[in-house]
C-alpha cells in the first residue's frame, strides 16, 4: 500500500478520499430493507410458481401493480450501491423539461419613426460650415436664426428671444453652451466671439483679435474655450483672465468647421473645409503641434463625436461626395472602420445609454440614420426634413435628439430611448463658474 501511494505522488495525481476499489460497495447509499425484500419475493416466487400466476394477470391488474411498486419505490433493479445518487430537483414528482425557465430574450426597443415634435426656424442659415444648435446642461437649447439668438426652455416649453446681433457684426455663425449650462459663447461673422450670461440676460465679455474672419466652431473644455475660425486657426482662450489667448494650433488650410474635446479633455478633434481631421493632444511634449493628421477624407469634415464608452474612439463624417463615417483609434491614428452611407454627413452624436451612432446628412437623402457599433447595421432612419439636416445636438439625459435643416424646421426625435436610472443635475457644473472673476474684466 505504501508503495502504492508513492507511485501516486510520483505522479503529481492527487489521492482520492474515497476507497480506491470501485467495487466495494457503500453502505450509506443502500436501503438494506428493500434488499432483504427483494432476495426474499425472488426465492418465494421461485418455490411457490407465483410467478407463473403472475403472467396471467389482467392488463389493467398489471398495470396498477407497476404503479403501486413505483410508487412505493419496489421497482428498483439493483441492490448494491457504490455511490450516492444526486439530489433530486424541488418538486422531481411534477419536473418536465418543458417547464424548465427559458432565459429571457433581450426586449427589442421600439424606435419612434417619427418626430415627437416640430418647431418652426424661420431664417435658419443653410451653411454647412456654421454650428447653429446647442442643448445646454441646464435643459436649455439655444438655436442662432439669423442675427438672433433663441432659447427653448424644454422643462416649461416656453421660448424666448436672448439676444439680436448688430447688423455689422453679425449674423451669428456658431453658438456653445458652458459646462455650467448657464453662459452662452456666440461666434460671429465679423470674427469677434462674446460671452452672455442667459440668466442675466448680458453679454459679459467680447474676445477681439482672436481670428480674421468669422468664427464657425466653439468647443468648451472646461474655462478653456476653443474657437476655430475661417482662417484655419484653432486657439484656445481662457475666459478667465484678460490676456484670454493660452495657445494657438496651426495645421488647416481651410475654414475650421468642427471642434471636440475629448471626455477626458486631453485630446481635440478639428475638422476642417481641407478635408483633414487633426487630433491635439495637451499632454504631449509639444501641445501645439498635431499629434494625428488623418487625411482619408475626400471632401470638408465637420461632424465629429468622441464614443463616451471607448475614450480612444474618435467618429468622423466627411460632406458632399465622401459620404463616409471613419473610426478611429486616436492612440494609433489608425483607421479601425469606414462606413459608406451614399449621402453628405452633417453630424454625428453617440447614445450615451446604448452603443449606437446617430447620423444626419444632406444630399441626397436629408435624414438621420441610428447605427449599432460595431457592427455599423442601420437600425432606422428617421425621416421628415425635406431639405439637409445640417445641425443635430442632444438633451443632457441623452434621450432626446434636436435637429434643424435648411427647411426652416426643428425637430425632436425620442431616438436614444430612457437611461437606465433618472440622472440628477450636475450639482459640480452648477457650482462651478468658470466667469465668476469675467465681470471686473473690461
């Protein structure tokens, strides 16, 4: 035995804890009483020809005796035992493997075919290269028509008018709500850029000298606004103090017609009417210097979205006859995917619930298209525009999607469903007041 056990360790093989004969049997696992019965019913049936009588038993006799024994448990074959049977499942008696739980399929979620609703955008300026929508994080969209400035409150519905530009500066070319979701950046035609505090109703700050002609692009990255101009200058200005010009990005050659910081705020998207898309990145050595040019575009880049669940992922559309979305890996630069939608690209957003990609686009087809990443399937489109959708922006629950096209028209699409759980204001972004020293600075 002993050498038996050193073979084993030998081995590596681990020793069983049970008798390693198979053959003997376990006792804990036999029911002794029916043994006894069973050897006992076979040698009196074998003496006394009940057997025999057995046979001639009626088929209905017969059959109640089989239930009887399965039953009581007398129908069993085998008297010894070398194992334990398994537990039986809750309820074995009334078990059947139609009743087994089937697991549930993922419910489909019914996507609106139509707006929810329609709003009229008189004078609304048909330009691809403007940005002319914005949701702020206090549920408040600002939409530039003409040289007037609009704000839709949608918790009360209620519209006003906030500001008309002066027929010389104007009209307005781009618009971008704050992170606090109260002060409002308007870009205009005459190159200047000026800051309006919507609860207040005044304009706070007008940066000159930033760009020499107009201003179609503004993105926030916290107290650092970004402004991309005509003349294919990128700069960042911090409204915080009054020397607001921190850095400049020089790379474009054409009119700068899309800007986005990262969630992070490392990286920044441009898109520009050179059909290149350049990625800035604040913590390389050289900030200023382009860390990706991506030039497979084939016309004017303006609709940029960074994915909010893969922080590396940058989405770009490209207008007139590109026609394509591209995905990027903006630590590599790579190209991951390119999707030919056969229509002019004028925006892209990401669900911030589900992972999907909402696009619109102008020629030829003038709708929005939702997408499933990353298999890039078209799950709807949504139509009602009759003329190119050229500005989409999102509620800040993610749910809603406002979009205004050359027809004059906005509209709102229920399109990225209800988050998961109701989310709370940014009680953070409602403190924080990037402006709050703005005031004393004229």
């Amino acid at each position: 035995m002993n050498a038996g056990m050193m073979n084993w360790k030998e081995h590596g093989r681990k020793i069983p804890k049970e008798n390693l004969d198979r053959f003997i049997p376990n006792r804990s696992a036999m029911d002794f009483d029916f043994a006894h019965h069973a050897l006992t019913e076979a040698l009196i049936e074998a003496r006394d020809g009940k057997k025999e009588e057995a046979l001639e038993l009626s088929p209905s006799k017969e059959a109640y005796r089989k239930r009887l024994a399965e039953t009581l448990g007398l129908n069993r074959t085998r008297i010894l035992a070398f194992r334990n049977k398994p537990q039986p499942p809750p309820h074995s008696h009334y078990y059947s493997h139609h009743q087994q739980q089937q697991p549930l399929k993922p419910r489909r979620r019914r996507i609106p075919q139509s707006c929810s609703k329609v709003l009229d955008a008189p004078n609304m300026l048909d330009d691809f290269y403007l940005n002319l929508l914005d949701w702020g994080s206090r549920n408040v969209l600002a939409i530039a028509l003409g040289h007037t400035l609009y704000l839709w409150d949608a918790s009360t519905g209620s519209v006003s008018e906030f500001v008309t530009i002066e027929e010389d500066q104007g009209p307005i070319t781009s618009i971008s709500w704050a992170p606090d979701g109260s002060h409002v950046a308007l870009g205009l035609d005459n190159s200047q850029v000026q800051l309006w505090d919507s609860s207040s109703n005044r304009k706070i700050r007008t940066l000159n000298g930033v760009h020499h002609s107009r201003v179609g692009s503004l993105a926030w990255n916290n107290h650092i606004l970004t402004t991309g101009g005509m003349d294919g200058m990128i700069v960042n200005n911090d409204v915080r103090i009054r020397s607001h010009v921190v850095d400049t990005y020089r790379g474009h050659t054409g009119e700068i017609c899309g800007l986005k910081w990262s969630g992070s705020g490392m990286q920044l998207a441009s898109g520009g009417n050179d059909n290149v898309v350049h990625v800035w990145d604040r913590s390389s050595a050289s900030p200023t210097q382009w860390l990706h040019r991506l030039e497979e575009h084939t016309s004017a880049v303006k609709a940029l979205a960074w994915c909010p669940f893969q922080s590396n992922l940058l989405a770009t559309g490209g207008g007139g006859i590109d026609g394509a979305i591209k995905f990027w890996n903006t630590h590599t630069g790579a190209c991951l995917n390119s999707l030919d939608t056969e229509s002019q690209v004028c925006a892209l957003l990401w669900s911030k619930n589900d992972r999907e990609l909402l696009s619109s686009h102008g020629f030829s087809h003038n709708h929005l298209a939702l997408w499933k990443y990353p298999s890039l399937v078209k799950m709807a489109e949504l139509t009602g525009h009759t003329s190119r959708v050229l500005y989409m922006t999102q509620s800040p629950d993610g749910c809603t999607v406002a979009s205004a096209a050359g027809d004059e028209s906005l509209r709102f699409w229920d399109v990225f469903g209800m988050p998961e759980t109701a989310k709370k204001p940014d009680q953070k972004a409602a403190a924080h007041e990037p402006f709050s020293r703005v005031p004393r600075i004229r």
